[in-house]
C-alpha cells in the first residue's frame, strides 16, 4: 500500500486566490510526522511546513496552512492569496519513527494564473 | 543549515558500467539518505545510513550499493548501470526543528 498518496497530479489557481493541495497517509504507527516540499523549475526542495502526529493545532507557517485530519489520515496544504512564484511542484512526505524514513507523495504540479 | 554537496551534478555513462556518487555534508549529521526522483513516482528511498559504516535499505534498493566510511560522506554505487537506472538522484540529512529534510542540489545521471 502506498505510504503518502496525492491524487491531483496538476492543479491550476487564480492569482491571489487560495488552493488545496491533498495528501492522504496510510502509517499504523501512532508517531509520525508530516511534511510538504516545494520544487520549483530550478529543481532545489524547499521544507514548507510541518505537523507531529500529535499536534493539536493546524500548523501554520506564513501563506500555509496544514490541514490536519486525523481521523482521516489526511494532511491537506492550503496556500492563500496565490502568487505567481508558488507554480511548482508540491510534495507531501510523512516520517515513521523506524530509521527517521521518509515517504513521499508522487507530488502535485501547481500553476498560477496571472 | 548544513552545506550539502553532491559530485557530479551532472553524468552520462553508458549501460554496464560501474558508477558512484558522493554526497559531502558539513555538519556532522548522522542521518544521511539518497532517493531517486522520477516522473509520476516523487521521491523514492535508495538506501539511507544513520551513523558510519551504519546502512539500511529503502524502497527501491535493488542495483543500488552505499558505503559511509567517514560521517560527512555517504557514496551511492550503481555497480553496473542500467537505463531504468536513468533518474535525479537526491542526497538528504535530517536537521532543523522538526527533523526535517534538507537536500542536496541533485545529480543527474544518464544511462544510454
């Protein structure tokens, strides 16, 4: 079974309009974190946002949000207000405790629209 | 933040032959990983290690060899390159507040 699963191969988003980017995890561990990535063009990963498995609280980090679902095994990136530099592609990722590994999504292409 | 370094950025080579790449941190971390990035499959675990002479296998090992002689360098040894081999591959270590990923800048590599 896939660990992290992005269903949105591309998406498109108004300039200055919010997105939602999916992601769903399968893990039984009750420790673990999430993660999203951005790449952009020029190829380099970008640490976005983070969330433990045991936070309370959505994490929030500028323009993005993580939400947060538990029950529902998802961890959804919401970016507000879009601009023009957010078109790239967005990897989610999760960590299980066993040897720090990570697993990442087959990743999300944004494109903003002027 | 940690100065990774990746050797070479850039390679071709044709199949059969025996390849390495190097990834060079500066900090002394102890988890060093290497993924393979392809269209429609993200990133994919290789190997990772998490202290010297300390590695452990990923999602998509196969054709893959590591070695981690020294804490700052973690090599990657395809021991004889096939064209599914053809990818970006990505060194990481965890660092920051949360663990998280830091990479390198990537190599890309060409089996023809």
């Amino acid at each position: 079974a896939q660990k992290i699963t992005q269903t949105q191969p591309g998406m498109f988003v108004q300039e200055k309009e919010a997105v939602t980017l999916d992601c769903t995890y399968d893990t039984s561990d009750p420790s673990y974190g999430l993660f999203w990535y951005k790449q952009p063009s020029s190829g380099e990963m970008i640490f976005l946002i983070y969330q433990g498995s045991y936070d309370q609280q959505n994490a929030t980090e500028g323009r993005y949000s993580l939400n947060f679902q538990k029950a529902r095994k998802s961890a959804n990136l919401v970016i507000s207000a879009s601009q023009l530099g957010d078109s790239a592609m967005y990897f989610c990722a999760m960590r299980e405790p066993k040897g720090n590994q990570f697993y990442f999504g087959t990743g999300t292409s944004l494109t903003v629209i002027p | 933040d940690a100065g990774i370094t990746q050797s070479p950025r850039h390679k071709v080579t044709e199949t059969g032959t025996p390849v390495t790449l190097r990834c060079h941190q500066t900090e002394n971390h102890r988890y060093m990983y290497w993924y393979r990035q392809d269209p429609g499959h993200g990133l994919r675990l290789i190997h990772y290690s998490y202290g010297v002479k300390d590695t452990d296998k990923g999602e998509v090992s196969d054709g893959y060899s590591v070695s981690r002689s020294k804490t700052e360098d973690f090599l990657l040894t395809l021991e004889s390159a096939t064209s599914s081999q053809t990818s970006v591959y990505f060194c990481a270590i965890s660092q920051g507040s949360y663990n998280e990923q830091f990479f390198g800048p990537g190599t890309r590599l060409t089996v023809l």
